[in-house]
C-alpha cells in the first residue's frame, strides 16, 4: 500500500518536552519558576534535582545557558533550605563578583515566594551591608572565595549551620588561583554537610 500524499510532506511530530510537573517541586518554587517563564526544565534540571535535594554530593559540568543556576537554586530552595531556621544553610562560592551577583538575583526569584533570604557577599562592596544582611538571617549566601574567607575570618559569618556548598565554575576558580582560599573555607565548614 503506497504511503498516503497528505502525510509525506508534514514533518515527524515534536519530541513533546517535559513540563516542570516532572520534579516534585513545592507550590511556591513552582509558583516562582511560572513567574520567571520557565515552561520545561533543561536535562540538567531533571538530572540534578533529586540527588540534590536527596543532599548527595554531585559534580555537574554543563555548557552556559543550561540553567545549571536554577538546577541547584531548585532543591536548595524548595528541599534544602529551612526558612525557619535564620542562620547561613548554603553557602554558594563563584569566582567573580558579577557571576555572585547573577547567581543571588536568579536564587532570589526562585525564593521569592519562599521565606528564604539571598545575600551576595564580595570584594568591592559595602562589608557593614552585607554583615547586616548576614546579621539578619540570611540563609543562602553567594560570593566570592576572598570576601567570604574575609568574612569567616572576622566572625561576621557563622558556617557552623552550612548543609550545602555549591562551588560554580569550580574549574574557573582553580584557575584563577584560589585553591587556597577555597581549602581555608572548607577547613571552617562543618564535616557533615
């Protein structure tokens, strides 16, 4: 029987992407994920949300635009982080401050219907501002190695609640020399996190 000419010129249907409905988020992530126009999660996203959340130790290598950001701003928010609890839970270490502060503005829109507090720390700015966001129960912290090790040095950040350190573009900060301040952050962090 010879293929039917109505059906030989249309192209094969779409793969049919998946929808967020595919991670067991909570209604605020999800509600904040909608609010930013996110429709389908990238294979990063699905990838990393559940051992994340589960709080296993992962390595994720992803080009840029994959939305590695919101693959771990997702279970830090939604899983991880306690709202009740007003002490530093995540400590997110990026190699310059611009990276920093894109990074605390994407995990703020993800928290943003979620009583979870983002603080940028870094080099260049105010350190009386950020001690008083810290001061005031900043739970999600995102910064560069040496402002944050200046910040452990002078007390004014607490590490003894830390569950989670994310290390973005690990590989870049290598590069740029801060495998030391990243070891001296690691010897303050608490063993099981």
């Amino acid at each position: 029987m010879p293929d039917d000419p109505a059906t030989q010129d249309r192209e094969p249907p779409a793969a049919v992407q998946p929808t967020f409905d595919v991670l067991p988020l909570g209604a605020e992530v999800r509600r904040a994920i909608d609010a930013m126009g996110y429709a389908h999660p990238t294979p990063v996203q699905r990838a990393v949300y559940e051992p994340a959340a589960e709080g296993r130790s992962l390595v994720v290598q992803a080009r840029t635009g994959t939305g590695k950001t919101a693959a771990f701003g997702m279970p830090l928010v939604d899983r991880i982080v306690r709202p009740s609890v007003r002490a530093v839970q995540a400590l997110i270490l990026c190699p310059t401050r611009e990276l920093a502060l894109q990074v605390s503005r994407e995990l703020e829109q993800i928290a943003r219907f979620r009583a979870v507090q983002v603080v940028a720390i870094y080099g260049g700015a105010s350190m009386t501002r950020q001690v008083e966001a810290l001061q005031a129960g900043a739970q999600i912290v995102v910064g560069t190695p040496g402002r944050v090790l200046d910040h452990l040095r002078q007390k004014t950040l607490d590490p003894s609640s830390v569950r989670v350190l994310v290390l973005d573009e690990a590989d870049e900060m290598l590069s740029m020399g801060f495998a030391r301040e990243l070891h001296a952050i690691l010897e303050t962090l608490p063993k099981h996190r």
